[in-house]
C-alpha cells in the first residue's frame, strides 16, 4: 500500500496582512522622519541642497530612459529636500517643502523665473503626461507614488495660483 496522504496542516501562526505590514512601514518610516526633522529641514539652506537638486534632474533624465518598472518608491525623485537616505512619504510633501524646492536659488541660478520654474514643474506632474512616468515604477509601488505624484500637483496648483510669486 501506498502511503497516506497527510492532512493539510496550518501554519502555527497567521499569514502576515499586507495593508497592516504596509501600514506597520509607513509608521517606522515616518518614526525615522521624525527623528531626523532637523536633518531634513535643514536640506534646503545647508551644504547638500545643490546635491539633492542635481539628483532630482539626474534621476528624471534616467527615468525618461529607463525600462517599464525599473524604479521603486525610494528612489523617484519627488521635488522636496530631503535626505537621499529618507525617502518623504506623501504626508511629508506639503507646500511649503514643494515651494522652498521649486523656487529654490540651487536649481535656476537665477536664470529661469520663479514662474517658468513652477509651469515646467507643473507640466512634469500633470497628471496626463504622468501617466506615462508611472510605467517606469515598481508596479508595487505605483499606488504610493501616484498618492504623493497628486500631493505634488495639488501643491504646484497652489503655487501656480499664488499671487505673491
């Protein structure tokens, strides 16, 4: 005789839930944000602003040559000063970082008015011609980067109507 199968047994602990990891990330995430709040505002003034600027050009440029899916969340460029090592999670993108990085001195050396700055940073994020960025990402990644992409239009669309720029 051929031997039994055995019974199907389950797993001594539950499947982990990926909305509760997901959550569990974003709350160590924004843990590390926090602990390194004046680390992170200090990017616009200090030292590494013109690095991160450069980056952000940098990492469009590949974007735009890249493969389908080639880019996770981490390392999309999002026009905020941030660390390189801390990516900002879409709670963290507000207007007030997107205006200090946009009109910021390090990426037009005053050469582009504030104005032409916002329009061809508007026109980056609209959400018609960013449809086609987004091919670019992680397809596990898409969500969170299209929730901070619309935090990012959102803040531009302000800016674009700001009357004291």
């Amino acid at each position: 005789m051929g031997a039994q199968p055995r019974e199907a047994q389950a797993a001594p602990w539950p499947a982990p839930d990926p909305a509760a990891q997901r959550a569990q990330e974003y709350a160590d995430h924004d843990r590390k944000v926090q602990r390194n709040l004046a680390r992170i505002n200090a990017c616009a003034f200090g030292k590494d602003a013109p690095l991160i600027a450069a980056r952000y050009e940098a990492t469009w440029k590949a974007i735009k040559d890249s493969p389908d899916s080639a880019f996770e969340y981490k390392n999309f460029p999002f026009p905020v000063f941030f660390p390189l090592d801390i990516p900002p999670l879409p709670a963290h993108i507000t207007y007030e970082r997107v205006k200090a990085f946009v009109l910021s001195p390090v990426r037009s050396n005053g050469e582009i008015s504030n104005r032409k700055q916002i329009k061809d940073e508007t026109r980056r994020w609209h959400p018609d011609h960013f449809s086609k960025t987004l091919r670019k990402v992680r397809e596990d990644h898409r969500d969170l980067v299209k929730e901070a992409a619309d935090v990012v239009i959102r803040c531009l669309t302000d800016l674009k109507a700001d009357p004291t720029i």
